[in-house]
C-alpha cells in the first residue's frame, strides 16, 4: 500500500494504544472505586448510630460510660466515647513527643554530623525497625515494657505509659525517615554561608537547617502520629483495654482501635452495640483524613 | 545580543522535488511561542542542515517533522509529505514514524542486546523471519559502519558500547526500518571528535538513499556535510539557501554575523 | 553561655540520642532473636498449633500466611502495575490526576483496622466469602496496594526519558514502549519494591483478624483439589497466619506456653522478613547490574 494512505489510516498500534489506555485507567480506576467505597462504608456505617439508634452524637464525643447494651440513668444506651478519644489521642501525642528528638537527632545525625559509613548502618537500623511487625512489638510490650512499668510505677503495668513507649519505637523510624529526607533538601548554600560567617556547627543546624527544614519535619511528625493513632494490635495488647477515662498514665485504659479490635468479634451486626462500633472506626477514618489534610496544608503554606 | 529584524528573510525556492514542505508552522510551549511562521522545504534525496544558537527553535521544529512534539508542544500549520499533511490530528503517528525516522542528541541505546536493539522494533513491526531478521541487523550496522566493531558480540548488552559506538547504533536502529526520511537531532554534540568524523562518514554515505535533515549548532560540519542550510534565529527562519552560498555570501546580516563568529 | 561550649554539648546531645536508637534496636532484635530461636525446631515448623496444651507448633500458621502472601501478590501485582503505569507514563498534568494522587494517599494512610473492618463488612459478611484466605488476601491487596503502586510508579519514572523517545520514534506505540522497554529497565527497583512489599504483608495482622480469620481448621496437604473443604490450597476455608497467631496466643492466654510460642513465632517472622530485606537488595543489584553491563 501507498505510504500516503498507510498513514491516514488505523494500525495495529492504534489499537495497542487504545487497549493499553484502557487497561491501565481501569487498574487506577479500580483503586478510586475502592477507596470511595471504603469511605462510603465507613461512613455509612458510622453514622447509623445517630440516624438509626438516634443516638446524640455529642453525648456519643463527650459521655465517658461505654455499655452500648445497658441504658443509663436518663434512658438512653450508653454509648460514651470520650475515653477512647482521650487514651487514642494521649498516645497518639506523647509517643509523637518522645520520638521527635530522637528522630531529629537521628536526622541530624544521617544528614550533617555523622561519618559516610555509620549514616548508612543508621539507615539500616531505622529500615529494620520498620520492617518488625506491630505484633511484635505488641509481644515485646507484653513481655518486657509491661512489666517493667509495673515494677518501677505500680499497678497492673498496663496503660498509657506502655502503649506509648511502644508506639514510640514504632513512629520513630517513619518521623526519622521523613526528617532526614527534609533536612536533604535545606540547599547547601544556606549551611555553608552560616559556616562561612564564624556560626559553630551546631548554631548553624539550629538556626539554619533545622529552621528551614521545619515545615517538612512538621509533615514528618503528623505522618508518625497518624501511624500510632491508627495500631491496633500492638497498642490492643498492652493498654489493659478497660474502657475507663484515663486517670493517669498507669491505669489500664481503652483506644478506639484496641476497642474495635475486641469488640467487633462480640457483638452482632446490626445491634447498637454493634453500631457504636463502627461510629469508633468512622472517627479514626476522619481523623486519618484530617491528618491527610493537615499534611497537604503544610505542603501548600510551605513556610511558617 | 544584537536586534535584528526577525521579519525579514531570504527564503531561496529550488525548482527541485521536495521530500517534506512546511507551510505557516507556529509552535509553541504553553505561553511561551518557540516557532514563528516557518515555511521551509526540504528537497528529496538531499542533506538538509538546519543551523542557529541553541535556543533559536531549530531542534523544536526538528521534532515537529515527526510528531514527536505531541503532547509536549501545540504545533499550528500544514506539514506536507507525499501530499498528506501529518500535522494533522486524524494522523496516524506510529505509521508515520516508521516512514520518518529520528536520531537524537544523546545516544538512547535500549537495555538489550546489539541485536536486540535493532531487531525489537522490527518485530514489533510484523516482521517475524529470522533470516530477514538476521539480514537487516547485518545490512544496517554496515550501513551505519559499525558492523565490524560489533559483529562478534551481537549479543552483548548494547549499554557496554561507547558513546560513539552507541550512537551509530542508534543511527542502524533507525535506517533498519528502511524510513524515507532521516531526522538527526544534533547526533554528535555529545560526543568526542573522532566518534564525531566516523558519524559525519556514516551520513555522507546514507545521502544517496535518504532525504537527511540535519540539526546541528556545529557549521564546520553543516558545510562539509549539507547541500541545502537553513539558519534559524530565536524561532524565526532567517535564510534558507544552498550550503556553499549561505556559507560564502549570506544575504542576512544574522546570518553573516552567526556564521562568522560575530554573535551575540 | 559560650557558643562553643553549646555546640560541644548539643553534639554530645545529638550522638547520646542516635546510640540509644541503635540500642533499642540491638536490644529488640536481640531478644527476640535469643529468646525466641531456642524454640525453633524442626518439630516447631512442623506440627499444628495445640490450644489448650503445651508444645503446639506453626506449621499451618507459616504456611497460612506465605499462601495468603502470594495470594494478595497475584491480585494486587496486576492492579498496581497498571495503576503505576497509568501514573508514570498516562497520566496529564490535570485536576483529575491530583484527585487520583490523594486518594492513592488517603489509601495509604488508613489504619489497616480500618481496612480490615471494611472487608469484613463488604466481603466477609455481605459477599458470603466467610472468614477466608480469600477475604484476608483482598484485604491486604487493599494495605498493599499504595505502596506497589508507588514503586512501580517510581522506577518507571526513574527510566530516562531518552528511552521513550526512542521507542515512539521508531513508530512503537507508547504502549508496546513501555511494555517492551521502559519495564523491561525498570525491573530491578520493581522485584525489590515487591519483596519489601511482601516483608510488611508477611507481618500484617490487623487487618487480617476479621477477615481470614483466628482459626486455623485441620487441612490435608495431600488434599490438591481447591474446591475441597479440606485442601490445604482451598481459599475459601478461613486461616489464622502467623502474625494472628502470636496476637491471639497472647490476648486470649489459654495456651499454657503461650510466651514460648510468641517468641518463636516472632523470631520466624523476625527472620523471614529480614531475609526478604536482603534478598531484595541482592536481586535488585544484581539484576541492575545484569542488565547494565556486558557479560
């Protein structure tokens, strides 16, 4: 056939292209879907305890009785929820606080101060320590953290204090590898101009590179405290799991994931106890989009 | 940098049979317009060399010869060969750039074999006999005068080769195609003098059976080497003439001035 | 105070900080490796999992979950293949593209509970799938699949661009380049992306719980015929793996070694995935350096 025909006319490659396009935008469009509707589930779901059990959804935030199948004093099931809140979100926060020294001096470390060969052996630490399954570190809670508490502070050893420092090893390799990938990209210039000027090392890190890595080490710690706000097992396994409002850090204690974790296998479908269930997993749902959101801010805003 | 009046130009028309005429061609990036109304004709069967300072849009509009601007650039204008015009939507690109191969700057190898890289296009292609197979890698190489170099490892991977090496690969890789028209992208910018002269050698030799078109911000080698020059200047063509006028009486002061080393 | 002197002990702050990492590390390892590999035995792997009684083994726990490992790598390999491609060579600069970004995002930031209860709620209960290897595989396709998708994402792009360039000039459609060029180049950071992939997948219990389940039935492993209830291949009978069982030997605390068994299973999958560590950057090495350079 004539060139000048060939090329106005379809080939094998046009219907390559064309079956290809499609294949891959059905592969992305599958996960789309997915994710609508995990949420459209999810919320569904959650809301059925205010819509169908009508129950209040601020007495839902803000009572601290939990006995979906029990009715309260003024009528009304129980379904208080504010203790998991509370105990998730302390665990959440003192976990994020007690890993971000180590993870900034570990950046620090990786990226300024330490020798070529021991930044590698300090990235494979940190690799490693993502790699170990939250169910073991859930064992090693269990076995060691636990009864360590117990020994120095009293009490059954379980709580917010062993959750935490179980959680805390496990954000820190996610806040470090975060840290240091922030910290990379502060421009030498601005380091070695600090330098130039008479500033001590560290005066330089603190002022300098710190200073313009904020925004990104902020990023690093919201992704850590998404981390710990969301396990299950390993906190499940050392929180006590009494649904009780936290008094202090040693008391056995109850997070939205630990509840769920035990409570979905006991109650049946349907039920508002069942319900009041997945209200719980519709909040950490909300709070893992908040913190989605809270990321993409910071992103934009750049620099506070 | 000097002004000069980008308006102005000297566009010689040659009573010969063209390989590919452009009419009115405007490219551009976004906002940003790199190609202002060039209408240029390159005849069949010749070396066509398309010099200027880098930026001037000769390589833009190079790559719009080809299709290879789509998706990356909006090119406005009818680009005619052999009477279709392939700046068209209703295009069939894959086809056409069987017909009108392209050779870049940097050598692009693919990561396979010698043979490989010659032969997996073909048979992409249809072209499923091992024999045909066999002969076109042979005949190609020695076209593009590296078969001696390689013959004995043709199944080695194409990444151990040299720099010139890898770009008279690339240069077999796109005549095994048997194109009618031939695109070089600045072919030996990036590489050393004597990669350079084997590349100029190979061209010379492929003139008599392919319509050339040559970018290059090299002029010693678009003299030795082209029968026709056209010299761009930041998106406007400037002059278009036969290599031995435009080298020795240009017609525009840019033209002289680039020509001579007294730019910018 | 003098500059100097604040710098000598910020630097001794810095150093003090990362031995105490390195430590944690050795410490964790270290026990579960010393505590843990005594249980170890061939009699260990081998024999199934008692409830009530001492010196249960691991035997359809391990293999419960390399089985379910490789039934969410079938699924979700070809998904996010596709979706990395999309990603990388497909997809415009537009809107749409970041809407698809963030949901990608989004996925990977769910807590795996969360996961794990949806495909409870979808496929467990309402699809009639039961607790099964094949709910608990979907489930972990969904924890998998940001991640897979990211890293095909990423070595495809991480291909130079001259390569596509070639390809397109040679009249290839950009499909056949980037199947029959840019993949074949980006494979080494793929087959590491998936082995590490396969490491947090080995060690993924939350999500698994209500959907493959906490029990692991007796199974024939003579049994071929998937379709059996007893076939060990069978995937729709439930089945606890081995990240499950340390959990529930744990919260439930009716097996009298229950402490012996968590730290041998750790120590199992401890090692498992630090050999998916190594061998993933060995593969990955070794096929970059198979591809780039002559033999």
């Amino acid at each position: 056939m004539e060139i000048n025909k060939k090329i106005l006319m379809p080939s094998k490659e046009t219907r390559q292209e064309r079956f290809g396009r499609t294949l891959s935008f059905i592969s992305i469009s599958a996960i789309v879907v997915l994710v609508a509707l995990i949420l459209y589930f999810i919320i569904s779901k959650g809301i059925s305890t205010f819509t169908d059990n009508h129950v209040n959804l601020w007495d839902f935030i803000s009572r601290q009785d939990w006995s979906p199948s029990t009715i309260g004093k003024d009528g009304k099931p129980e379904v208080g929820a504010l203790p998991m809140i509370v105990t998730s979100f302390s665990v959440t926060f003192l976990s994020a606080l007690l890993a971000t020294p180590f993870a900034i001096a570990a950046g620090i470390y990786m990226t300024v101060i330490g020798p070529k060969k021991s930044r590698g052996f300090l990235q494979t630490v940190i690799e490693l320590l993502v790699g170990i399954p939250s169910v073991v570190y859930g064992f090693i809670g269990l076995t060691i953290i636990v009864p360590i508490v117990r020994t120095l502070f009293g009490g059954t050893g379980f709580g917010i204090l062993s959750a935490t420092l179980v959680l805390f090893v496990m954000v820190l390799p996610t806040i470090t590898s975060l840290t240091v990938d922030s910290l990379n990209a502060v421009p030498k210039h601005l380091s070695e101009a600090s330098l130039a000027l008479g500033a001590t090392r560290w005066q330089t890190i603190y002022k300098v590179i710190l200073r313009s890595a904020t925004p990104g080490i902020l990023t690093a710690i919201i992704f850590g405290m998404a981390r710990a706000f969301g396990e299950a097992l390993a906190v499940q396994m050392v929180i006590g799991n009494a649904i009780l409002m936290p008094k202090n850090l040693i008391t056995p204690s109850s997070t939205l994931t630990s509840q769920l974790t035990t409570g979905i296998g006991n109650t049946v479908m349907g039920t508002l106890g069942n319900n009041a269930l997945w209200s719980l997993a519709l909040v950490l749902l909300l709070m893992s989009l908040f913190f989605n959101i809270l990321v993409k801010l910071i992103g934009k805003r750049g620099k506070f | 940098m000097k002004n000069y009046n980008l308006n102005q130009q000297y566009v010689r028309d040659f009573a010969v049979e063209n390989a590919i005429e452009a009419h009115h061609v405007n490219v551009s990036y976004g906002e940003h317009q790199s190609i202002f109304d060039v209408s240029l004709s390159f005849p069949r069967f010749k070396v066509t060399a398309m010099i200027g300072a880098s930026g001037s849009g000769k390589s833009t509009f190079l790559r719009s010869i080809n299709r290879m601007n789509d998706n990356v650039a909006t090119v406005d204008g009818d680009i005619m060969y052999r009477d279709v015009n392939i700046n068209d939507d209703k295009i069939n690109v894959y086809e056409l750039r069987k017909h009108i191969g392209m050779v870049f700057q940097r050598p692009n190898p693919f990561a396979k074999s010698i043979r490989e890289n010659i032969t997996f296009a073909l048979k992409k292609h249809g072209i499923k006999d091992k024999k045909e197979l066999d002969q076109r890698v042979e005949t190609s190489l020695k076209e593009a005068a590296l078969w001696d170099e390689v013959k004995d490892k043709l199944d080695e991977s194409a990444l151990s080769l040299s720099g010139g090496q890898a770009q008279r690969l690339c240069i077999a890789r796109a005549i095994a195609m048997k194109p009618d028209v031939l695109l070089l992208d600045e072919p030996a910018s990036a590489l050393d003098p004597i990669s350079t002269s084997k590349i100029e050698d190979t061209l010379n030799r492929l003139k008599e059976k392919y319509t050339i078109i040559i970018v290059t911000h090299n002029m010693q080698q678009a003299s030795r080497m082209s029968d026709y020059t056209a010299f761009f200047h930041q998106g406007h063509l400037i002059e278009f003439n036969k290599t031995s006028h435009i080298f020795t009486r240009p017609k525009m002061q840019a033209t002289e001035d680039y020509i001579s080393g007294n730019f910018g | 105070m003098n500059p100097k002197v604040v710098n000598k002990i910020a630097t001794g702050v810095i150093y003090g900080l990362v031995i105490l990492v390195v430590a944690i590390l050795a410490a964790l390892i270290g026990y579960i490796l010393v505590t843990g590999v005594p249980h170890i035995s061939w009699h260990f792997l081998t024999s199934p999992a008692q409830s009530f009684l001492a010196g249960g083994g691991i035997r359809d726990q391990l293999f419960n979950s390399i089985y379910l490992l490789v039934l969410t790598l079938i699924i979700s390999f070809p998904i996010a293949l596709g979706a990395g491609i999309y990603l990388a060579e497909y997809a415009p600069k537009n809107w749409f593209t970041e809407i698809i970004k963030t949901t990608i995002e989004v996925l990977s930031s769910l807590p795996s509970v969360v996961v794990g209860l949806f495909c409870y709620l979808l496929f467990v209960v309402q699809m009639r799938m039961g607790f099964s290897i094949l709910s608990g595989a979907i489930a972990l396709t969904f924890f998998n699949l940001p991640l897979l998708t990211r890293n095909i994402e990423t070595s495809l792009e991480s291909v130079s661009s001259l390569q596509r360039e070639a390809g397109l000039s040679l009249g290839l459609s950009q499909w056949k380049t980037i199947t029959g060029i840019i993949l074949p180049a980006a494979v080494p950071g793929i087959i590491t992306g998936i082995i590490l992939s396969a490491g947090r997948v080995f060690g993924e219990a939350a999500a698994l719980i209500y959907t493959a389940g906490q029990s692991a039935p007796f199974v024939d492993y003579t049994n071929w015929n998937i379709f059996s209830d007893t076939s060990f291949l069978n995937p729709l009978r439930p089945a606890e793996t081995l990240a499950v069982h340390i959990w529930k030997v744990n919260s439930e605390g009716i097996t009298p070694d229950a402490n012996a068994i968590s730290s041998g299973s750790s120590a199992v999958l401890i090692i498992v995935i630090l050999l998916f560590n190594i061998f993933a950057h060995w593969i990955g090495n070794r096929l970059y350096k198979k591809m780039t350079s002559s033999k």
